[in-house]
C-alpha cells in the first residue's frame, strides 16, 4: 500500500511538474501562449465560493494535478480500458485521458463553472492546454505504468508487480 501511495503521489508531482514547465515556460519561450492553472483555480473558487482567499488557487491546482487527476486515470480511466480494450497500449489510453482533462478544465470548470467562453475561445491558450493535459497523462500514467501498480475494476483491489 505504501509503494501505491508512493508512486502515485510520485506520478501525480512529475506530472505536474511537466505541466506547468510546459505551460508556463516553454510554450512561452517558443512563442505560444502562457497557461493560466491557477487563474482558473482562483476563478473556480471566486464563482462556486464568492472569493479566492490568497493561497486557495496554487492549493487547488496542486492538489487537482498531484491527487486528483492522478486518481482518474488509476481509478478509471486505465481500469476501464483494460476490461473493454485490453490489448491497447497504455499510451493511448493516456493520451485520450489527456484530452478528457482538458476538455474537463476547458469546457466543464472554464465555463460552466467559472463562466468563461467555452475552451476559452479556442484562442491560443486552448491549444497549449490541450498538449499540457496530454503531457500531464503520458507523463502520470508512465510513473504508474514503470511502476507495475493497477487497479482491477472487477476485484476492487490493487495490484502490483513490485511489493513494498
């Protein structure tokens, strides 16, 4: 159990991490747009609870890239793949999370939420959002996947190839 822990809390960091590097500087570095994560948060928080003390918005990006979406994935997303689609590699599977997160960030908390243009606008933002929530699950499902851990939908328990 602590090696599960461990290695999606370890997931969850990396990919994150990649995310905002990606996002933050090298899109900008090459000439694209910026990401805003923590705009959003703060937005999020401003519309669903009236305010956004200071502080709240880098908590709830954190805990979105490091916990939650790490959980999705592990939980959902490859769990189901294997009992539908058991011989597609991971990799894909990762991919199309991707895109599920960002449709999630962009479309549902963006503007159903927090009242933005849906996808922004499909402005310049939208596209390096996209590629950074693709990164985020290829970068959180390799940490889980090197580490031999996966949930089993029909036994309701963890497996793992390497015991801790």
């Amino acid at each position: 159990m602590k090696h599960t822990l461990f290695t999606l809390l370890s997931a969850g960091a990396l990919a994150t991490i990649a995310f905002d590097a990606f996002g933050l500087g090298l899109s900008p570095l090459l000439g694209y747009a910026k990401l805003a994560p923590v705009g959003l948060a703060g937005s999020t928080l401003k519309q669903v609870f009236g305010s956004s003390p200071s502080g709240a918005a880098h908590l709830l990006h954190t805990l979105t890239g490091v916990v939650f979406y790490v959980l999705g994935y592990f939980l959902i997303a490859r769990p189901v793949q294997r009992a539908v689609v058991p011989a597609l590699h991971w990799t894909v599977t990762a991919a199309v999370y991707g895109v599920a997160l960002w449709v999630f960030a962009l479309y549902i908390m963006a503007h159903l939420v927090a009242g933005m243009p849906a996808f922004l606008g499909f402005s310049g933002i939208t596209w390096v959002a996209l590629w950074g929530h693709i990164l985020f699950a290829l970068v959180a499902a390799w940490v889980i996947e090197a580490h031999g851990i996966a949930f089993d939908l029909k036994a309701r328990r963890i497996t793992a190839a390497v015991q801790a």
